[in-house]
C-alpha cells in the first residue's frame, strides 16, 4: 500500500456505470487510482470493471474476499509502497451487509491513519438501495471528512426520462418481497402527491406492477425504464393497467435492472378531464377567491393548483 499522498484522507462515495462504461468519469478513475483501498459489494464484479479502466488493485486472483475480510488493520497498513507490492497488497475489500460490522471500524480507522478509501457499489451510485450507510455514518461520527465522486444513478436516470413532475418526488426502491409486504406498502403510499420512484427485480415485476394498478388505479400514469445506458434500454409511458399487459407480453421486459417511475395522485389526470370537476369549482367560487379556490379544490381532487386555477378563471368569465 501506497503511503499517505497530497490527496487528503478521507472517505470518498465514488458512483460507476450503471450500463455504458463511456459514463465513468475522469474524476471517479482519479481518485480510485489514487486510494489506498476500495471496499465494494463483491469484490469479482468490480475487479473487472476496475480492470477495464486500468485500475491495478494489486491482488492475486481468486484471493479478493478472503484476503480482504479478514487481514487485521494494522497489518494493512504499509508505509513501503514497494513492500506493499512484494507481499501482493490487496487494495479491494468486501464489504456488504453481511460484513459491513466487521469492516466499517478498519476502514475508519485506516482513513484516521492517513489512507484514502474509496467506497463503490456493483453499479451507479452507493447508498441508493446499496450497502454504505453504516460506513458513512460512523465516518461523519469520527469526525472523518466524506466525498461524493458524482456519476450514474439509475433513479435520476429513469427520473429525468420519465416525463413526470420532478420538482418532488421520493425514492421507495425495493418493494417488500412478500405479497402482503408489498400491497401494505404500496397502500400507505396510495395518496402520495409527489412522483414515487421504485426498483425492482425481474422475477417479482409483473406482480408489483398487478399490484401498483389495483392499489394505485389502472389509470395512474407510470414511466418503465429497463437496462437503462444498454443495448436493449427500455423507456415506455403509459398508465399501470396499460403497463401490466406491456411488461407480460414481453418476456424480455421481465429481464435486467428495472425503474418503475409512477406519477403521484392525481397527475394522471390532464387539463382536458377538468371540467368535470365544475359543480365543486362553482361552488367554491361562491365563497373563495379564485386562488384560494384553486388550493383548496387542488387538496380535494389531487389535481394540480395551476390548472383548477385557470380553470376558474375560465369559469369566472363565462
């Protein structure tokens, strides 16, 4: 291992493709180079993807997890570069869910000492329905200095194709497995306004999305991304009934990494549809301002503010 450099020690969050490896970025290979160790998820996929850049994470194959599970700190650490070399320094580690208590106090404790690590996930940005939150954590307890490297992100992705509202929205990620699980979920989500963002996994996709149109309603408006920067990339708009059918006649929209981008309760509904909201817009006129009219008939139906306002207006002058 590499002594301490220029480059301050800390813990940095570096994203990676999720799909096209033209999107990793100049920075992100910088800093991954440069560390001292970069704990992943599973230690045989990103060896590849860190071979692709020419990233050396000096190990010998076929040794990845074990040596990097279980060498004790104050053995990681090297203060001869060529020394490091010589016993065959593993600079990738493991750390999942399943290691993440063992691993996240010798990782804080080499950042301490003066050596950068560098955390990644299998593909995107870490954290974002990925192992990491322990370890950040305790680096903000220590007082220990945390950097994003900025990059891919599925959601955001998915998000800014989706052709929904983006000025809110929230990130659900995985649905429950179970059946049960799911539906309660997906109910307590039922009267959210905001754009609602989900991942999932191919085996359990169409049963999520039988679930989304009955609990959330058929006509819901929904935006399905698949394989997002790939080859076979999917990006299809519809509403939840129409999507159900969609996604089963395709068996290969049953496959790979999934978005499902659903429009918050009452977006569905377009200016045309509005009229029908007029005998509770008249009434409301009778003792409200044509804004304040507009607010609250926007709490009632879910419809947005804009338009019932100038639906009013429209009302007002007839």
């Amino acid at each position: 291992m590499s002594t301490p450099t220029a480059m301050p020690a800390c813990l940095y969050i570096v994203a990676t493709p999720i799909g096209n490896m033209s999107d990793m970025t100049t920075h992100a290979i910088d800093v991954l180079k440069q560390v001292a160790i970069i704990a992943c998820e599973d230690t045989r996929t990103s060896g590849k993807l860190l071979s692709h850049f020419g990233i050396d994470t000096k190990g010998s194959k076929g040794d990845e997890t074990k040596d990097s599970e279980t060498r004790p700190v104050k053995s990681s650490i090297e203060n001869d570069d060529t020394t490091a070399k010589q016993k065959g320094h593993n600079k990738l580690w493991a750390y999942h869910e399943h290691n993440s208590a063992i691993q996240t106090p010798k990782i804080i404790e080499m950042i301490k000492q003066g050596h950068s690590v560098a955390l990644i996930s299998d593909a995107g940005t870490p954290l974002v329905s990925d192992p990491g939150y322990q370890l950040v954590q305790a680096a903000h307890e220590a007082g220990v200095t945390v950097s994003p490297i900025v990059g891919a992100s599925a959601a955001i992705g998915a998000l800014s194709v989706a052709g929904l509202p983006s000025d809110r929205f929230s990130f659900i990620g995985f649905l429950p497995a179970k059946t049960h699980g799911r539906q309660k979920q997906l109910s307590d989500l039922i009267a959210r306004t905001e754009t609602l963002i989900f991942y999932e996994a191919p085996h359990r996709i169409v049963a999520s999305l039988e679930d989304m149109a009955t609990i959330f309603g058929a006509d819901r408006a929904v935006t399905f991304c698949r394989e997002l920067t790939k080859t076979f990339e999917t990006v299809h708009k519809s509403t939840l009934g129409e999507l159900v059918e969609f996604v089963k006649a395709d068996d290969n929209q049953q496959r790979g990494e999934i978005v499902v981008v659903v429009a918050g309760v009452g977006v569905a509904k377009d200016t045309d549809d509005i009229s029908t909201h007029d005998k509770l817009l008249q009434r409301l006129l009778e003792d409200l301002s044509v804004k304040k009219a507009a607010a609250l008939a926007s709490d009632i139906t879910g419809v947005k503010k804009n338009a019932l306002y100038q639906r009013l207006l429209e009302l007002q002058a007839d």
